[in-house]
C-alpha cells in the first residue's frame, strides 16, 4: 500500500469523525419538527448573580451593592415586562441605607422575556435572559454598623403571568358506537396530547364515543412543577396590577386563589360539526376556573356532532393560563 493511499484513507477517517460530531452536538438535519411544541415543565428559571449581593461586606461604610436577580425563560409562553414583578425579603431596608420596603418589592425586569422556541429548521432558539435590579428606585445598598458578625438570609420572590398551549386530536365518525374495524381512527381510546412547556400540563387526554352522534372526553390539569400558583375567578388579577394581587400572601386572600387555573377549550367551540358543548366545571361553556386538588384536576366535556358528516379527525386546544410564584434563598454576612 503506497503513502498516497494511506494518506487518502485518514483524510476521509477525519472526516467522517467531523461529520459524526456535527450531528451530535444537535446541527440541524434539515427536517421539519412533526410535533407542534418542544415542551418541558419550566417557565421562569431565576437565580441570584454571583456577587449581586455579595456573600460577605463590611459595615464600616465603605461597602455598597445591588441585589441583582437573573431571570432566563426556559417555557414557551412570552411575558411582557410587566406581567412579572419581583420582591426581595429577609432584612429591614433600613439596615442597609434605603427609605424603605417600597424599595425591595414590585420590581420589573430589564426587558420582556421571550419564550423558547424553534426557528424554521427546526432548532431550539433560547429564551431571553433580563435581570431585576434592587432597590427599586435606583442606588445602592449601604450596612449599617451591627454589633459583631451577623448573618441574614435573601429571599427573592417573582410572581409571574404564564399560559401552557395543549393540542391532541378528536375522532369523529359517521357512526360514533358501530366502528368498522378499517375506520380513520378509533373513537374510544386514550390520546396523544402535546403541552407547550409551562409548570402546568394537560395529560390524560381520553374520548370516547357516548352515542351515534355524540362523543365525550376527559383530561387532567396537572401542577408538574414545585412553584405556586394562582389565579382570581373574580377580577382574573395578574401581576400588572401588582405582586400581592397576582401571587397574595395573606392567608385568606391566598386561600380563594391558590391552585386555581384557568382551563378554556378552543377550536371545538367554533367548529360547526360540534354542537352544544359542555364541560362540567368550566362557567361560560369553553372557558372557567378550576381549583387543583392534590395538584390535580379533570375536566370532563361531551359535544355533540352534526349528523352530515364525513369520518374526520379535529385538532382540539387547550389553553392553561396562571399565575405563578417562584423564590430562591442566599445568605449574606456582615462584619
């Protein structure tokens, strides 16, 4: 075997290498995706910036700083910057040289936090990254002098607006109870179901044919994130009205709005092949608020289907939208 073709022979070992790694590493294969969203549980991942605040100052007057909180959308839903509000806790501002606690809470973010998304090829676009800065109305913490070391513990809170998108499909057939063992599809089965990513999901997805020409279905709204969430059957208050609107923490308060979400149906109830729509729980036909219990909720609806018809399969939406209120803890020692 002469040089030449040794040669030749690792060239193109390299590059098949190259191309292997290419393709791991995520490249886009040119594909388009066949699922409507790239999905998860996460909405607003948050932490503190290293040394905003620091982990430790002096109380000599001669150490300012800022609390900065980061803030990155992980979800697929978009938040307007002031749909999140954020609060600091855990100090007296007096302490640290500011006028008072109107300087440590309803603090908005740099900017708007665009949702995570794929691009036209198919590859995952992160979501925005902002931060919110303290105190609110600009300048710097400042400790005061303390009678020796004394440790405090920070506690950010964001109280946030979200929505979680959930398709699947419904089958309807010419005859919903005698099904021809070719038909399109099978009236009486659990459904594939597709979430957007947001801390709350719809699973469980099931129809089932109740009558020649009437079908029902079921799903669980379900809380897979460890946050907190809410959401006002009333006034529908979110966080541009201010963080104890959206996300209360008075006890009574919280206790009417925890765990609420709001479940509306869309497409079926404009789509003249279903006819009288209801779903038990929901206040207005396709839309109302639901409580969670255990983290859980079903919804059951039973349509009925217009007697004219062709075998078919329809895409049914479902769209979450809440509260959500989420915190993160680090310490801070003066000396």
């Amino acid at each position: 075997m002469n040089k030449k073709t040794i040669l030749t022979g690792i060239l193109l070992c390299v590059l098949l290498a190259v191309s292997s790694c290419g393709q791991r590493s995520g490249a886009s294969t040119g594909s388009a995706p066949t699922t409507p969203f790239i999905g998860g549980t996460q909405g607003v991942m948050m932490e503190f910036e290293k040394d905003s605040p620091p982990p430790e100052v002096t109380d000599d007057a001669s150490f300012s700083f800022n609390i900065l909180v980061k803030l990155k959308n992980e979800g697929e839903a978009k938040i307007d910057r002031n749909e999140i509000k954020l609060k600091v806790e855990g100090f007296d501002p007096a302490d640290f040289g500011v006028g008072g606690f109107d300087e440590l809470r309803d603090v908005i973010p740099d900017s708007d936090l665009d949702s995570k998304k794929r691009d036209a090829e198919g590859n995952i676009v992160e979501g925005t990254t902002t931060f919110a800065t303290f105190p609110r109305g600009g300048g710097y913490f400042e400790p005061t002098k303390f009678t020796g070391n004394t440790q405090f513990q920070i506690r950010a809170k964001a109280c946030y607006l979200y929505e979680t998108d959930s398709n699947t499909k419904l089958c309807g057939l010419r005859d919903m109870i005698n099904v021809r063992d070719n038909a399109l599809c099978r009236p009486t089965e659990g459904k594939t179901v597709y979430d957007s990513s947001g801390p709350v999901q719809v699973q469980g997805f099931r129809q089932s044919g109740v009558g020649k020409d009437k079908l029902s279905f079921s799903f669980d709204v379900v809380l897979s994130n460890s946050v907190d969430i809410f959401w006002n059957r009333q006034g529908q208050s979110t966080p541009a009205q201010g963080f104890d609107a959206a996300c209360p923490e008075d006890p009574r308060s919280r206790r009417e709005v925890e765990n609420n979400v709001q479940v509306e149906i869309t497409e079926v109830p404009t789509d003249p092949v279903f006819a009288n729509l209801k779903c038990g729980g929901l206040d207005n036909i396709n839309i109302g608020t639901v409580k969670l219990v255990n983290g859980k909720r079903t919804i059951t609806c039973t349509v009925d289907l217009v007697p004219d018809r062709n075998d078919f399969e329809k895409v049914v939406g479902i769209k979450l939208r809440y509260n959500v209120l989420d915190s993160k803890d680090t310490t801070i020692l003066v000396k």
